[in-house]
C-alpha cells in the first residue's frame, strides 16, 4: 500500500496524484476499477456523461447498487435527464470532490470513457469565442442539405488540422470549426496551439482495451442483458414522468433508438439491432479518441495481469513530483 501523507495535502493541482482508468464502452472498466480502488484506498469519480442522470440506470450500465456500497462513487445520478451538464461542469465538480477525497486520505480514481470529460479535467478547456446562434443555424442547416463531407472538404482547404483530428461524418465538430472560422477568421486548431495546454493533475492513466471483435460481442450481448433486465420498461417510465426525445438525458444510446419502436415507427429486431450497431459505432469513435491521449499503461481485457497494475500504481504513487524554487 503507498504511504498517502506524502501528497494528501499537496496545495496545487498540478501536484495533485489520480489515477485514471479509461477505454471503450462494455471493455470492463467497472471491475477493474473497483478491485484497485480496494487495493489503493481509493473513491471513483464516475467520467461517464450519462451515468450523471437518474433514472437512468439499465441503458447506461451504471455500477449495480452492491458495487456502489462496496466503493464510494461520485458524479453518479447527479441530474435529472432534462437537464445539461457540461464537461466545464464536470472539470468544477471533480476538482471538489478530488480535495474532499484526499482530505478523507484516499486516492482518486477516475473512470469512464467520456474521453473529452477526462481531457477537460486533466488540461483544461479550450477558450473559443462565443458564436451567434443565427450563423450556427445557418450552418445546420446546410449542413443536412449538402452532407457532411461537403463542408468537411470546405474543412480541410480552411484549417488542415482540426480537419484531421475530426471524422468526416462528425457534423457537430465540423460545424464547431467551421463556425469559429467565420466568426473570428481563425482556424480553430490556431486555438488549440495559442492554449498552450498543460497538466491539472499528476495523473496515471490506465487504457483498458480488448480485441475488437471481442469488445462487439461483449457490447451485443450487453445490449441483450439489459433487454432481458428491463431497459423498454425503464425508458417507458421515463416518458411517464414526462420526459421526451427532446430531453437532453434521453439522447443516448439505448435509449433515443427505442422512441421509434414505441411510437411503431420501427419493429423490434431493427430496434435492437441499430442499437448494437450504434453502440459498436461509439466504441469506434473511443478508440480513436483514446489512441490521441497521453497513456501510461495499456491494458488488454481479455488478459489481466493485476498484480502488474497495481505495481504500476505503486511505483507511481510512491514518487513525489519535483516542484521549482517558489511553489
């Protein structure tokens, strides 16, 4: 176990241990970091952008209420699913609760696959200018009219890098760049290099990933367990308590499928299905993401070795970092 008096009273972030553990949707990041956080003393701060609702408990495979009580868990069922929450929102809120858990003498353990969640907590947010809502429109709306791949070219001529750093069919981030560009007549990876990012945390980031063949089959058959636990039932209460497609909550896989099949505008199979197939899609979208990060330890799931991941850990709680002269 590592000595905690070291650095639980470090007075900067930067200075300031966690231990992250991230990965694809249904790789098995729950266990894992449940089994360290009882080795390390350690809380979990959920990363996770909808296991912040309540109510909803089966679509975002929340941890089930014995692992909630077996480890502390933070930003979990904060926020009804009409309700935003921002990756601002939740840099604010795991700074507290970071503070409050090394006051209590714990290690913080932060976990989830939300990739711009983590990034936000770990280097902060990139400060771009504020956008009319009329040119955000406008391009929406064109946008659905040409396609996506038409302004991703108009993309790729205006800023070449944000360009390769977001997917041709990512309409929100082409938008995101493209709007910037108009409004400031700068190309929004110009941003990105005038932010000069740098650490919040002294953080140790754990990457769990599997085969990709076997992370589908694990996501399908996911999807059939919370079928089989109750899912079509869950988001039916959901629409009784007056939530709708329009909730923000509600625009989440496994959940924005289903309105189509209760309003008998898809069958069941097709439903479930599309739901798989989204589900994959998103996986898609986190390893790439999480392939651009700074990553410490690569994990495959399919092969654990924890003794070798709590060495790891150890090694690297034990270090305390150098501060300069005047700190």
């Amino acid at each position: 176990m590592a000595n905690l008096n070291q650095f639980t009273s470090l007075p900067v972030h930067q200075f300031t241990k966690i231990i992250v553990i991230c990965g694809p949707t249904a790789v098995g990041k729950t266990d894992l970091s449940i089994k360290l956080a009882k080795t390390f003393s350690g809380e979990i701060i959920s990363a996770d952008s909808r296991q912040i609702y309540k109510f909803m408990d089966i679509g975002t495979a929340k941890p089930n209420p014995t692992e909630l009580t077996e480890i502390p868990h933070h930003l979990i069922n904060i926020k009804n699913p009409d309700e935003k929450y921002t990756a601002g929102d939740f840099t604010r809120d795991a700074d507290r609760i970071i503070e409050e858990i090394y006051e209590r003498g714990k290690i913080p353990f932060i976990v989830g696959g939300t990739g711009f969640y983590i990034k936000s907590l770990l280097y902060g947010l990139c400060r771009t200018p504020r956008v009319p809502q009329k040119i955000r429109t406008n391009l929406q709306k064109e946008i659905s009219e040409k396609g996506s791949n038409f302004f991703y070219n108009e993309l790729k001529k205006i800023d070449p890098i944000a360009a390769n750093k977001i997917h041709p069919n990512d309409s929100k981030r082409i938008i995101r760049a493209l709007e910037v560009f108009q409004v400031t007549s700068k190309p929004l990876s110009q941003f990105w290099e005038e932010l000069q990012l740098h650490k919040r945390y002294d953080h140790f980031t754990i990457y769990l990933t599997d085969e990709r063949s076997i992370l589908y089959e694990k996501i399908n058959k996911r999807v059939d367990k919370m079928f089989a636990d109750g899912l079509l039932d869950e988001i039916k209460n959901h629409i009784k308590m007056g939530y709708t497609k329009k909730s923000v909550g509600m625009n989440t896989l496994g959940y924005k499928e289903l309105f189509d099949f209760i309003n008998d505008k898809s069958d069941w199979d097709s439903t479930v299905n599309l739901i798989k197939q989204n589900m994959r899609n998103y996986a898609k979208r986190q390893f790439t993401w999480f392939s651009k990060q700074e990553i410490h330890l690569t994990i495959n799931a399919s092969n654990l070795n924890i003794s070798n991941i709590e060495e790891k850990i150890s090694q690297f709680l034990r270090v305390c970092p150098e501060r300069s002269e005047g700190m």
